[in-house]
C-alpha cells in the first residue's frame, strides 16, 4: 500500500517535532499554516499522536512514531 497525500502531510508534520525535547511542541496556526497541514494536525490528533488538534505536544505513541519518521527519513536522505 503507498503512502496517501494525507499520509505525506502527516510525516511532514511529524518530522517538523524536534525529538531531543518533549518539552518543545508545534503550533499550526489555522489562519497561516496550509489547509493540508491543518488537516494533518487534526488527524494526528484523533489518533492520538498530539496533543492538540493544532499542534501541542506530541503524546508517548507520537514520540514513537517520530523516531521512526526519523529513521526513515534518515535511510532515504543518504546516498
């Protein structure tokens, strides 16, 4: 199964968490951010990947599914 638009949006989303501070969140400004990411944040958080439907804080599962944005971002980046 490839990867959806709105799956794309949601990683990008996620990559933007820096994953060295939980104590660092993300905001997605409905009047500023693009629509895809405003829906992305609103779908990350209905499953329970962050805090808030505008961003906030990523949750304990979120913090594990960055990791693993990381990594693959990270395997796909090298040369």
């Amino acid at each position: 199964m490839p990867f959806s638009s709105d799956h794309i949006d949601e990683l990008n989303l996620l990559a933007m968490f820096d994953q060295s501070s939980a104590q660092e969140g993300i905001k997605v400004h409905q009047h500023s951010a693009a629509p895809e990411m405003v829906a992305a944040a609103e779908r990350l958080h209905r499953k329970g990947l962050i805090t808030q439907k505008d961003g906030g804080y990523l949750t304990s599962l979120g913090s594990e599914v960055v990791e693993q944005v990381q990594r693959v971002l990270s395997v796909l980046s090298s040369n």
